[in-house]
C-alpha cells in the first residue's frame, strides 16, 4: 500500500506509542496533584497493550508511510521491561528512527540497556535548572541533580543527540531560559523550549500563562549570537537555530503562537489501545479490541488505520479560540506528548 494522507493532503510519518498512563511526577501543566492524586484511579495493568500487541499495530502502519516511532507515557520508564519493546521495534522492516520521551529520573539506571536494545534517540522533559523551581514544578520533591545525572547516562550510553524539552510557563520557570541555554550549550544536547499548551483540560491553561516562542528567542538571542537553520524534514515541529560560534543547536515549539498543523503527520497511540490523530482531540479509535477480542490481523489493522487516517481533519491549534476552550480534549498523561 502507498503513503496515505489526510484530508488535507498529510501522510502518515510518524507513531507516538504511550505505554503507561502512570507518571512519578505531579508537573502541574501535565498531571496537576490535585486531579491525579493518590486515590486516582490509573489502568489496571490488563488493560495495557502488550508488548506483541504494540509491534503489531507497528507494522501495519508501516505499509502506509509510519518510519518513526517515540515511546511515551505518562512516565515511559515506569512500565517494565521496556528494552524488550525497544529490541521487537527495531525488528520491524521500514522503521528507521525509535525514540523516547522521558522526565530522566529513571535514565541512568535504564539508558545503556536502551540503547543496547536499538533505541536512537532520547527526550528528556527538564523544565529549570534551578533544583527549588524544579522540585516545585515536579511537585513530588524530586532533584535535579538526578535528572542531570541521567541525561549525562544518555550521552554516555551514545544517545546523543540527546534533547532536552522545557515547557516554559511565565512566572514559574520563563526566568530560567538563559540560564538553560547557557547550561547545555557546547554539549552534545539540543534544547528546545516549548510553549505552555492547552492539552487535557485539567492543567487550568491560561493563554496569558504562554510565554511565546518569539519572546523566549529575544531572550537567548540577547545573551548569545544565534543563526536560523533550516528544517531537518517538512513537518518537523522545532523552529531550529544554531549558535553563532558553532557551539551546537537550540529550538523552539511554537505550537501556540504558530501553529503547525498543515504539516502534521503524528499519530498517537494510548496505552490502552486507542489511535488518536491529534494531541488535542476528544476522543480515539479503539485498536485494542480489534486485535485482542477480534483477533485481527496485521492486514485488518492496515486497513483500520489507513480508513481512520484519510478522513482526518484536524487543525485544533490554527483554529484555537474562544469557541475552542471548552471542547473535550484528551490528557497529556494518557495520550503521551
């Protein structure tokens, strides 16, 4: 089968794989401690797509144009086990980038055997570098000394480039930004700062909480000479600049300020099952019964994907407004990022 596209003409590329709704951290614009307390009721573990399941669902996206797969969560580390999904990716023919997102508090324990398994990439959510802005941000009291010493695990391990994502969120953590960009510069680290989203709805965004993209730009700007470089790919979601005396990259994700949707070709897969084709949608389309209470085929799965991809419409960030706020939209903790 050849490349399916949307509505609007966007191929599939690209398959974010949540494999735990669980998370250790509390990040108020993610999993605010007031929702996701103790008494919180996360998925019983049955519920979860197995791992056989998972490279299932992979390789039938693969005939209609999938070649990157991120695995993400909730707190992917926490699901056990996860070199062994890492190792059945890479197996898969026509899949040639396996990535993961992860807060970094379990990375130094887990890096080299991920890496050992296949793994390409790895993303780090680091937020500031100030370790009682972070511990506040995390909202479970948790160092950033240990997240430090994990990503210095990753670079160790060969994963490198390593990226770092900060969600920068105004009057929480938008003073540390010179400070990040001062801190990985020169080493084998892409920072990226990302624009505080309306994801879920219950992170009680605020448009006035953004810090926009251009704003964050002057900041580093003004302390270091930076250049504009081209996108590695069409639809890759970073606006990418470079430093001056050639002492490595930084980017930015404009999501709110300037949207990227006419690019898009990201589908998310949650860990129970479901594809969604939009960070912010309201609702998925239930993969898990039809490959473990229906027993379909990789084939049958193609076809399902394929029939869920050519009628996608969305455009959720080029259209947000007021009449958009109050529209149902999935949780980050569940869809993955």
């Amino acid at each position: 089968m050849s490349q399916t596209s949307d509505t609007l003409g966007r191929p599939l590329r690209d398959l974010r794989i949540s494999v735990t709704d669980r998370c250790n951290f509390r990040c108020a614009y993610c999993m605010p401690k007031e929702v996701f307390g103790k008494d919180f009721a996360f998925m019983e573990r049955s519920h979860l797509l197995k791992f056989g399941e998972i490279t299932s669902i992979v390789k039938a996206a693969v005939p209609l144009g999938v070649r990157k797969v991120r695995l993400t969560g909730g707190e992917p580390l926490l699901r056990k086990e996860l070199e062994w999904l890492v190792s059945g990716l890479k197996a898969i023919d026509g899949i040639e980038d396996i990535a993961l997102t992860t807060n970094g508090s379990m990375l130094v324990q887990k890096a080299q055997a991920l890496a050992d398994a296949g793994l390409d990439r790895v993303t780090v959510s680091l937020d500031s570098l100030n370790d009682e802005t972070f511990r506040a941000m995390n909202d479970v009291n948790f160092p950033v000394a240990r997240v430090l010493a994990g990503i210095d695990a990753a670079i160790d391990a060969g994963l490198t480039p390593v990226k770092i994502n900060m969600v920068v969120k105004r009057g929480m953590n938008d003073d540390d930004v010179v400070e990040m960009a001062r801190h990985f510069r020169g080493k084998p680290v892409i920072l990226r700062f990302i624009e505080y989203m309306d994801v879920g709805m219950k992170n009680g965004w605020r448009l006035e909480d953004v810090v926009p993209a251009g704003e964050i730009l002057k900041r580093v700007a003004a302390d270091v000479a930076l250049e504009p470089i081209e996108a590695n790919y069409e639809g890759e979601t970073a606006l990418r600049y470079r430093y001056a005396d050639g002492e490595g990259e930084i980017g930015f994700i404009a999501s709110v300020t300037k949207p990227f949707c006419a690019t898009c070709h990201r589908a998310r897969l949650s860990a129970d099952g479901k594809l969604f084709t939009c960070l912010f949608a309201g609702q998925g389309h239930d993969l898990k019964t039809l490959i473990r209470d229906q027993n379909a085929s990789v084939e049958q799965l193609r076809d399902a994907l394929a029939a869920i991809w050519r009628v996608r419409t969305d455009r959720y960030s080029e259209i947000r407004s007021d009449d958009t706020g109050d529209l149902p939209r999935v949780e980050m903790s569940y869809i993955g990022g």
